[in-house]
C-alpha cells in the first residue's frame, strides 16, 4: 500500500529552508518484526500507518513513501537536519510498539514487536523517484 502524507505544501525533493541551514535529506529506512513475523496485516497494518503519519506531522517529517509489507517496512522520509536517522527510527518503533501492542494484545506473544536493527540509507534529490517507484514496486513481493 503506497501512502503519501506530507506536512504542508511542500515537495519531498524542495529544500528545507531554516535560518542557518539550507537542505535537503532524505532517509530510506526498513525495519521488520521480530522474528520477521507476518504481523503487520489488517487493523495492524492501518494502525501503524495511522502512527506514522501522526509522527511526520509532530515533527514537521515529509513523508515520500510507506510501504507496509506483512513482515516488513519500507519508510522513505525527507527531515531536518537536527533528526539523527537513529532518534527517527527510535520514535517510529518505540510509539509503534507501545500503542499497537496495547491495542493488539496478540502483539505481545512476541518477546518485543521490533528487532533491534533496522536499515537506512541516504538518498540525494536524483534518486529520490527511484526509490519512491521501489518502494511502490514492494507490494506482493
């Protein structure tokens, strides 16, 4: 399922502009359950899109590309520069586990709903269509 959801009216490749700084990062993220289990699926599926597009407005994160997959995420975010990719992904897990493992109690037949690890790479404006268009392609892989 592609998801667009963007804070204002900007363009995920139009540079943020801040007093001091002027940029443009982009971070694609992917990280799966534990275990790689296959359960991000219905009403969790849609909860856990619900608690990122809340996170992207709280913190001013343009959202390019979510991909929710059964047993994995694909998150491709544009931020500014006081974000460290490692406080970004500790805040997506840590409301996501906290809220869908209250509301979903089969949740918590997992040691924890996270791994640990989690993958992220930096995009520059060029290549920002080509992981989008791979992001899309995910679904049914």
């Amino acid at each position: 399922m592609f998801a667009q959801h963007s804070v204002g009216k900007k363009k995920p490749d139009e540079y943020r502009r801040n007093p001091h700084s002027v940029t443009l990062i982009n971070y694609h993220f992917v990280f799966c359950p534990k275990r790689r289990k296959a359960v991000l699926i219905g009403q969790v599926k849609q909860r856990l899109q619900e608690i990122i597009f809340e996170l992207c407005t709280e913190h001013d994160w343009r959202l390019i590309a979510l991909e929710i997959m059964p047993d994995h995420v694909h998150l491709f975010l544009e931020v500014d520069p006081t974000f460290a990719p490692s406080v970004i992904i500790k805040r997506v897990k840590g409301r996501a586990s906290h809220h869908l493992r209250k509301e979903f109690p089969r949740l918590l037949k997992l040691p924890t709903l996270w791994t640990p690890s989690f993958f992220c790479a930096t995009t520059g404006n060029a290549s920002t269509e080509t992981i989008r268009k791979y992001i899309e392609n995910q679904t049914g892989k």
